[in-house]
C-alpha cells in the first residue's frame, strides 16, 4: 500500500510540476480576492470578525478552484482505468489524492496568509500563529478531503466545473463556521483572544466522519 | 413472481385523508391560542412536522443509498431517489412555512438567529444539487451508483450541519421561533396529530410516486418483449430518474 | 502458478446491460490456453464492453465469467495483475515521459526498472524516452501504450483494434510482444477481417449484443465476416 501511494504521489507531483495547474493558480486567485475585497469593502484594514470571514472565504473558495482540477488529468488521459487494471489496493488512490489536495491547500496557506497579513488584517499575527495553525491544519484536513470526494464525483459528469463548487460549498459550511469562529479572536488587535477549544473540537469531529465515509464510498467511484 | 405494486396504497391514502382532517380539526378548533403570536403560531403545527419529516427523509434516503450499494440491486436506488425528492419538496414547504412565521412574529422574511431555519436553507442548497447531479451522467448504472455516493454523503451532513449552526448561533440571541419542549397537553397532542398525518402524507405520495414508476418500468419492459426486445428506442434526451435496469429485479425477470 | 488445464476464459451467458438496453446478452464461450479470440462486429455491437469486462473494468450483469480460473467479479483482484489490456485510449500522462509512464506502471505492477528498459527497448524507443508524450506521435504514443500492456508480462491480453496508429513497420515491430506468436491466450477485437483472422483460433461475430457466429478460425470466410457488418 505504501509502495503503490508513493507512486501515486510520485506521479501527481510530476503532472502538477510538469503542468502547473493548481498551485499558482490558487495561490494567485487568494492574493487576487484579498485586492477585490480591498475595494469591495473600502477598507484599509480589517479585525475580529470581518477579517476572519475574509479569509475563510477566499481560502474556501480558491480551494474548490484547485479541488476542480485533481482529477481532471486523470479522466481525461484514461488514469482511472490505467490504476484499475493494477493488483492494488484502490484506496491508494483516495489517500495519495488527499495528501496531494493537502499538499496544494499547506502551499495555497503559505502563500495567502502572509499576504492576507500584509494586505489587510490590521492585528499583528505573531502570538496568534499556534492556534491558527492548528486551526488552519484541522480545516484543511476536512477541505481535503471532501474536495476529493466531490471532485471524484464531480469529474466524471458534464458539468463537471460546476457542479465541484455546487456540491462542496454546503458540504464545507461547517468547516468555514469552525474555521472562522476559531480564528476571528486571534484577529483582534490589543486583546488577544484565543481560540475556543469547541470549534476546534468540531472541527475534528467533521475531519473524522468525512474521513471514515470518504474511506467507505470512494471505491464506488472508481468503477465503471 | 411479480410483486404486487400498490398494493396497500388505497388504504394508506384514506388513513391519510382522515389524519389530516382529524390534524386540521385539532389545530383550529381544539389547540389553544398562544398568548404571545396569536393565531399566527399556528404555523407551528406545519412548519415543525414539514422540518422533522424532511429530515428524516433526507436520512432515509441515504440509508436507502446504502443499501443500493450494498445490494447493487436500482430498486433501492429507486426508492432514495423518490424520497429525497419528497424531502426536498418538505424542505421547500418548511422554509416557506418557517418565512412566513418570521415574517408575521419578527417581521422580517428571513432570520439568522433561527438555527432551524439557517440548517435547512444551507441543506436545501445542497440537496437542491441531487437532481443536476444525475442529470448530467448518461451512464444509468454510474448515475444510481453517484447518487447514492451522494445521498449517503449528504445524508451524515445533515445531523453534522446541525450541530455547527447551532454551535454557530446558540449564544447571540434566543430563538426567534420557539422550542418544542414544555408544550402543554393540549399543544403536545394537536403537535403529534398533526406530526403523524404528514409522516403519512409523506409516506403516500412517496408510495405513490414509486408504484408509478415501477408500473412503468414493467410496461416498457413487456413491451420490449413484445417487440422483441431491443427494438423500442432508447429514451431521447437524458434522464434524472433512475432506470430500473433488466436485472434489477423480478420486474424483468426472465429477460435476462 | 498458471495452471494450464484451466481454459483462459469460460463464460455462461455472460449479459451486461447499459440502462434497459443490452448491451451484451447470454454470450457463453470457452478459450484454452495460449489461444487467439477475435472478436468482430460492427461499432455498438459490444466487443469494447466485453473487453472491458474481461478486463475487470466492468462487473457483468448476469452469467458467470472466469477469467484464468478465477470468477468475476468476485475474484477479479486475483486476476488484475496477470491482464494486459491495449484499448482505444492509451492510457499514458501526455505531460509525462514514456519513462515516467512506464516507471509508474512498473511500481503499481509490482515490476523492476529492468524490465521497463526491456520493452522500452521492445518498442523501439530508446533514446526518445526521456521526452513528454504529448511531443511524440501518434504511432510512438501507441508503441508506448504497447509497451504498458506488456510490462507486466500478463497471461491474457486484450487487444481493441492494437493495429490503429500503427504504420505497417511498428506492426512488425510489435508483433513478437501482441501478435499470434507471442505466447499469451488473446482477445482481440479487430475491424479487418484479413489481418485479424491471421493466427486465430476462434473467432466470435457480435452484432447487438447478440452473438451472431462462433465457430473455430478454420471454418471461417471473409464473406461471413463481412455479413456481419451488413
């Protein structure tokens, strides 16, 4: 199992490197939104809440941007049937198309936060990092993996870059409530608030059945 | 052996009629007025059964899906496919019930502060996808088999939904429309009358719905074989409603 | 260990269905060891779907189908690693190398890297493997995709139309890995009645779904192939 997911890995890393098709695109998209949100809101700077919000929003969004594509290669260039015909474990495909979502949302993060940070919240970030993190590490387990179920799903349809957002926006609502809840007090200039272990336990929650009935039901997918 | 569809229909219908007539009786004649809404909480006797069927049914529909999945045999998928569409439709007549409430207790058309309310707008939203969703996969067998992916997704969200939005809420204000404990005698019956004649209404039209489509799906098959089998055309134009494939039962038992 | 008196392929009334349509009914037929299946017909007639069944892409819907003695779909994952199948799509990561390509094959198959060098050398190849696929031609695409069935060195190859993209030079070529000689059982589904008749054993005519003609190669004509097509 291990063997097949690094191979899997291995090629995901090569057609995304070779091609670049969703990480700079993600990555881009944030920086891009956090500008529109500039002069959609007439703000130089924002707190609490509304700050909280503002990220959330761009980094659900350009997640589901980036979740369209993964599977995109695969459909297209016969990948499913080509993994089909191998004597492995098909679950290898969900665990190396998670990590890689996983993967693309660290790099999306690395690249937002700190632009976010400079671009518009108006509360130093420094102390706030830990809890952040975690939060941002508990979120982006469940926006993996719902993206790949929902881009499983969504790929093999006609509509095809419709119907990921459709499906995963309402599916991930509770991964935004809990995101955005958890970070809106580390957001807050002067008062550092911290984060209220109750979202972050929700958060787990969510990661948790998703991830066990992601488990269950990605095979259904893979068949013809 | 072809099983009998609709059998048990009409006598589900009249216990349904005369529940909903019993419910309508209780609610206008017997329930008595609530001191702060008025007449208008009335609505409560709709709007509260319409929310607990629909849900329900939504996990119903994913319990269906399992059992699709499991058995592999489209007569389950039939079976989720009919009672999500019901729950939808509930879904739909809970939100404009719910509005309506707001509207006439809290004058506005629509509430944040309503866990209720916000749960099923953000599920309608979803569910509201379930359609499109078959719509746009030709393949028949991979349709039924996404579905039920979806249906079983959809139906762990619903409870999942429901505690965040209530975490979500639950210390900004107090609920605009009202808890259903601590109801007094009279309201606790008139509320499970009127619980009871809508879990009927939705057990009937979902019945219904199913008894046509099998009716259906045997009449197309008898005629294939009359015709001698793939003579009739395939279906112009694609389809959302599942297909209860040849070998999905006795349905087309011997075509095999 | 193959066990040579198991025929290659048994199947009892194998049906697949697409919605209420057939579109593979009550097909039953036996293939020994090492031999050659061609499956004629024309397009809609079923040869892709059988294909695809034999090659555990796709569960039957009714009948029982054993595939180097084990039963589908049940004992399809005992099965998987022993099947070579060369269909209409390559199956190969255009942004990819030949050599990434194979490579990756090579790990999900379980194989080595010499052997990916060995049918890279199979085909041809060498010296334009280190380049994107979606660089090199259609004929070298489908060498390559040659190359992938075979890495694995499978018992039973399932061949859709292998010939298509191939100039007459690169059908020699591969010949010795997909061709008559080449040692595994073979279904092939093919569109000329000449070439594909060549080391036949057993040739199958579909026409709907339906099975039309099954009969050994010998006592088969152009002309009754191409009444099938009528």
């Amino acid at each position: 199992m291990r063997r097949t997911v690094g191979a899997l890995l291995r090629k995901e890393l090569l057609v995304e490197l070779r091609t670049l098709e969703s990480v700079p695109g993600m990555s881009l998209f944030a920086v891009t939104t956090f500008v529109v949100f500039h002069f959609a809101l007439n703000r130089s700077s924002v707190e609490g809440d509304l700050a909280a919000g503002i990220l959330w929003v761009t980094l659900l969004f350009a997640a589901v941007l980036g979740a369209n594509r993964l599977f995109v290669a695969d459909a297209d260039q016969g990948g499913f049937d080509g993994f089909l015909l191998a004597p492995v474990d098909r679950t290898a495909m969900l665990i190396s198309k998670v990590l890689t979502m996983l993967a693309y949302l660290v790099v999306l993060e690395l690249v937002a936060v700190p632009a976010f940070a400079l671009l518009l919240l108006g509360a130093p970030l420094g102390r706030a990092l830990p809890d952040l993190i975690a939060t941002l590490a508990l979120c982006d387990v469940g926006i993996a993996v719902i993206g790949t179920l929902v881009a499983a799903l969504a790929v093999q349809t006609r509509a095809r870059d419709l119907l990921g957002p459709l499906l995963a926006l309402p599916l991930l609502l509770p991964v935004v409530i809990g995101g955005a809840r958890a970070s809106s007090p580390l957001f807050v200039s002067g008062h550092l608030g911290s984060t209220q272990g109750r979202w972050l336990l929700s958060l787990a929650l969510y990661d948790l059945v998703f991830g066990l009935i992601a488990y269950a039901l990605f095979d259904f997918l893979l068949e013809d | 052996m072809t099983p009998q569809y609709g059998r048990g229909l009409r006598t589900l219908s009249i216990l349904t009629v005369a529940m909903l007539a019993l419910a309508l009786v209780l609610v206008f004649f017997y329930a008595p007025l609530e001191a702060e809404q008025g007449f208008l909480q009335k609505i409560f006797y709709v709007h509260v059964p319409l929310a607990i069927i629909a849900l329900s049914g939504f996990v119903i529909g994913g319990l269906l899906a399992i059992q699709h999945l499991r058995t592999r045999d489209s007569r389950w998928d039939m079976r989720s496919y009919v009672v999500i569409h019901m729950s939808l439709i509930f879904a739909v007549g809970t939100l404009i019930t719910g509005s309506i409430w707001a509207k006439g207790s809290w004058g506005h058309w629509w509430v944040w502060n309503e866990p209720t309310l916000v749960s099923f707008l953000i599920i309608f939203l979803l569910y509201a996808t379930y359609q499109p969703l078959r719509f746009a996969i030709e393949d028949p067998e991979r349709q039924s088999r996404y579905a039920s992916v979806f249906a079983i997704t959809a139906g762990a969200f619903v409870p999942m939904n429901f505690i965040a939005v209530r975490l979500s809420s639950a210390y900004l204000h107090p609920r605009v429309l009202g808890s259903t404990s601590n109801l007094p005698g009279s309201m606790a019956l008139t509320f499970l009358v009127s619980l009871i004649a809508l879990a009927l209404l939705f057990a009937t039209l979902c019945k219904l719905e199913l008894t046509a489509k099998h009716t259906r799906a045997q009449v197309r098959a008898l005629r294939r074989r009359l015709a001698g089998d793939d003579e009739l055309p395939a279906r112009r134009g694609r389809s959302a409603v599942p297909v209860i494939s040849a070998t999905g039962g006795p349905a087309a038992g011997g075509a095999g | 260990m193959p066990d040579a008196r198991v025929p290659a392929l048994q199947l009892e009334g194998l049906a697949r269905n697409y919605g209420e349509r057939a579109a593979l009914r009550g097909l039953t037929l036996t293939l020994e060891r090492g031999g050659t299946l061609v499956v004629f017909g024309p397009n809609g007639a079923g040869k892709t779907t059988l294909l695809r069944i034999l090659a555990t892409l796709l569960r039957p819907h009714a009948g029982r189908a054993s595939v180097l003695g084990s039963e589908l779909p049940g004992q399809a994952w005992q099965v998987r690693g022993r099947i070579g199948l060369l269909g209409h799509e390559p199956l190969l990561y255009r942004e990819l190398t030949a050599h990434e390509n194979l490579t990756y094959h090579a790990r999900l198959h379980g194989v080595g890297q010499e052997r990916v060098r060995e049918v890279i050398d199979a085909v041809a190849l060498t010296g334009r493997e280190r380049e994107p696929l979606r660089t090199l031609s259609r004929g070298m695409v489908q060498r390559v995709a040659v190359a992938r069935a075979v890495l694995h060195s499978p018992e039973l190859l399932l061949l859709d139309e292998p010939n298509s993209n191939l100039d007459p030079a690169a059908v020699e070529l591969v010949a010795p890995l997909i061709g008559p000689g080449a040692g595994p059982t073979r279904v092939l589904c093919s569109h000329d009645p000449a070439r594909g008749l060549e080391g036949a054993d057993l040739v199958l005519g579909l026409r709907g779904g339906r099975t039309e003609m099954l009969r050994p190669a010998s006592e088969v004509s152009r002309a009754d192939i191409m009444e099938l097509y009528r």
